[in-house]
C-alpha cells in the first residue's frame, strides 16, 4: 500500500527542494497540509495535483 501522507522533509525531497522552501509552500497555500497533533503533513494527492500545476504552468 502507497502511504497516504507524506512528512515535510518526505515531500522535500521528492520534490528535490529544501525543508523550509516546502514551508514556504504550505504557508503561502500552495501546497495543502494537514495537522495531526503537532505534526505538518501532506496529502499525497495534494502533492501530485501540485506538481501536475507546476506542469500545467510552464
């Protein structure tokens, strides 16, 4: 089974990007997350529908 969310160094590093930069992501509402307790995390359709926008984009 594929997981279902992702953490935050997770999804920066498929993404190749930095850990702050995907913070940067989520705080502007680029990228969707949830919060479970004190945990960020990010749904793995969010982030393929983000990267589908980046494709979309360019």
């Amino acid at each position: 089974m594929e997981k279902l969310l992702y953490r935050v160094t997770e999804t920066a590093q498929m993404l190749g990007l930095s850990r702050s930069k995907v913070y940067v992501l989520i705080q502007g509402g680029v990228l969707p997350s949830v919060r479970i307790d004190g945990s960020r995390r990010i749904k793995a359709e969010d982030l393929l529908a983000y990267v589908a926008a980046l494709s979309s984009a360019a």
